[in-house]
C-alpha cells in the first residue's frame, strides 16, 4: 500500500530507506509539559479531553508548530479501548489508570466484548481524520501492547512490581492467554480504525513489558503482541514496538513484526542494533532527564545518539521514553534543531 507519505523523512527512516535528514518526534510530545497544553487541558481525567476531537485536534498539533517534529502523535491513551467497551476503568489525574473492579476470574473475560470503533470511539477517528486534513507531515495512531493494558487491568492501579499481574499468568495460564487474546483483538481494531482514518503509522507500546525476562515475555506476552502487529501487516505503514527496560527483549520485540524498534536509554543504539539484528529500523533513545541539564548538555547528548547510529538510514530520533511534565520545552526545541542540522544519514538503503 502506498501512502500519501511514502517520501517523508519518517516513513523512509522508518523502512530504512535513505533520506534528507534524521527524523525527530517525541513520546508524550502532546502533554504536560508545554505551557499552551496545561492552558487549554482543562480538569479532570484526560479521558474526558480525549472525546473531544476539537481539543484532541489542537493539543495534537501544538507540539508540532512548537517544536518542528517530523511527526504527529495522537493525542490519546492506550486504555481507551478498555473505557470505550464498558470494562469499568478511568484515568485519575496524578495516578493514571484505576479500575473499580480489576481482573480476576473467567467471568471477567464478558465484561471485554470487542470494540466497535465507529460505535464505541467515534471521537477518536473524528480526531484522527481532523488532523489527517490539517496535518503537512505523517500521524502516528498507536494502542497498548496486550501485556501492559492487562497489566492495568489486573493490578486495578500502576503498579511497580506487577505482582498481581505475574502471579495470574503463572498461576492460571489458560485464562492469562484468553484475557491478551482479548485485548490483542481489540488493540488489532483500534489501529486498523486509525489507519483507516488516515494514520500514517502506527505504534504499539508495551511500556512494562521490561518487567518480565526474557523467557516470560517468550511464552506468556510474545505470541500476543505478534498476533496484533502481523495483523496489520498488510496495511503497509510502519509498525513501531516500544517498550521500557526491555535490553534484554530486543531481539523478540523486533522479531515480533515490528518495522522499528524502539529503544530506551539504557542500551546506546549501536549494541541495540546488533541485539535487534538486520532488517529493522531503530528509535530512540536520549535520557529524558538529560534535557532538566540545560540546552548545551542535552545537544551534546544528542550528538552522542547520532554518533551511535553513525549514520545508518534507520533511526528515528526520540526520547528514550516520554517527555517529562517539568521538562522545559525550549529544550527540546534546541534538540530538535540540532538533530536535524546535525543528524546526517548514509545514502545506502539498510541491510
């Protein structure tokens, strides 16, 4: 399938294919830390701002227009699905994600009928097909990996040491793997809505897949997380698979069927890319903390990301996670532009 962004600077990198100059978008780019955000957010849960294409629109974009990123992210959260079909969960400002009635037994699979998004998230395609007409450059969709939305789903709350989740998937494995079964499906809808509204790409993110090792993530998360990324292989756009501290799952992550990895800041992208193996695009991956050290640091950071890709054509410059709330967004604009003034690419297209 051939897209109307085929020749950007982030869909090539993304299929590492040469191109201009190395791409930069940011995880979280959307919230909390931009002044003009917090102006217009609003109270209350963000689920609530989500379901109004309007503001989801405008937050969208302000990271754009501030920062000169390559790429959109929409503005949403990866238990939107979850809300939308009725399981009972919202999202409490200063916490994240909380359900009244976690996850326990069989009969808690019913209260996970399939997603229906024309039904069920109308605002979320609204908002994607908005910013699709008033976007210059690609949009990002994504959902959460079937691992970490179970992981919330069980824990009832974000939790440190997932223990609640762990102690169902060892204790009760058939249900484990019907509950991910479940939410893969619905994660699988969502992004085939988005693409269909419009997004140029897509990613998956299991934020707390580093919790588990490797042989965990083997037989309890890896045949799921698959499920949901060959199942839109045929769309054609770029499939990102992110997830945090997750070094020693890198090789599974990109075996999984994502077109890119990303990579956090702990493993610098050189090591990465010989643990993700040939074939696959990188993204990543400056500390999120280096940028509270001022501008000068935070470039100077950068210039060692660039140096470690050295130039290979697939690389998508990005946080090692997402943008803090306090960090200074002057910052990133200073990283951005050096990212892009800087960042230079080999003209041979990626082994």
């Amino acid at each position: 399938m051939t897209g109307r962004y085929d020749d950007h600077p982030f869909i090539r990198a993304c299929r590492g294919l040469p191109h201009q100059r190395v791409p930069v978008w940011f995880m979280r780019q959307a919230g909390r830390s931009l002044p003009e955000y917090r102006a217009i957010r609003g109270e209350g849960t963000i689920l609530d701002a989500i379901a109004d294409p309007e503001l989801s629109t405008e937050i969208t974009l302000q990271p754009v227009r501030r920062y000169d990123v390559d790429a959109a992210i929409l503005y949403s959260d990866i238990v939107v699905p979850a809300h939308a079909v009725g399981f009972g969960l919202t999202v409490t400002p200063g916490v994240g994600p909380e359900v009244e009635r976690p996850f326990r037994t069989e009969a808690d699979l019913q209260r996970l009928r399939p997603l229906d998004p024309e039904a069920d998230t109308p605002y979320v395609l609204a908002t994607v097909r908005q910013l699709v007409a008033e976007l210059d450059r690609p949009l990002i969709g994504f959902a959460g990996a079937p691992f970490t939305v179970a992981s919330y789903l069980v824990e009832g709350r974000p939790s440190k040491d997932h223990a609640i989740t762990k102690a169902l998937m060892f204790a009760n494995e058939p249900l484990w793997h019907s509950l991910l079964d479940r939410l893969a499906d619905m994660a699988i809808t969502s992004l085939r809505s988005q693409i269909d509204a419009g997004a140029s790409a897509i990613q998956l993110f299991d934020s707390w897949a580093g919790a588990l090792s490797a042989a965990q993530y083997r037989r309890f998360v890896y045949p799921h997380s698959e499920k949901v990324l060959s199942a839109i292989a045929d769309t054609g756009v770029p499939r990102i698979h992110f997830g945090v501290t997750t070094g020693e799952l890198l090789d599974q992550i990109g075996a999984a069927g994502a077109d890119v990895v990303g990579v956090d800041w702990r493993v610098p992208l050189d090591q990465a890319r010989r643990r993700v193996g040939a074939g696959k695009a990188l993204q990543g991956n400056l500390d999120p903390t280096v940028v509270f050290a001022g501008a000068e640091v935070a470039c100077a950071a950068a210039r060692e990301v660039l140096a470690a890709n050295d130039g290979h054509p697939g690389h998508v410059f990005n946080l090692g996670h997402g943008v803090m709330p306090t960090t200074d967004p002057d910052v990133l604009t200073e990283v951005v532009k050096t990212v892009h003034a800087e960042g230079t690419v080999r003209s041979e297209p990626a082994e």
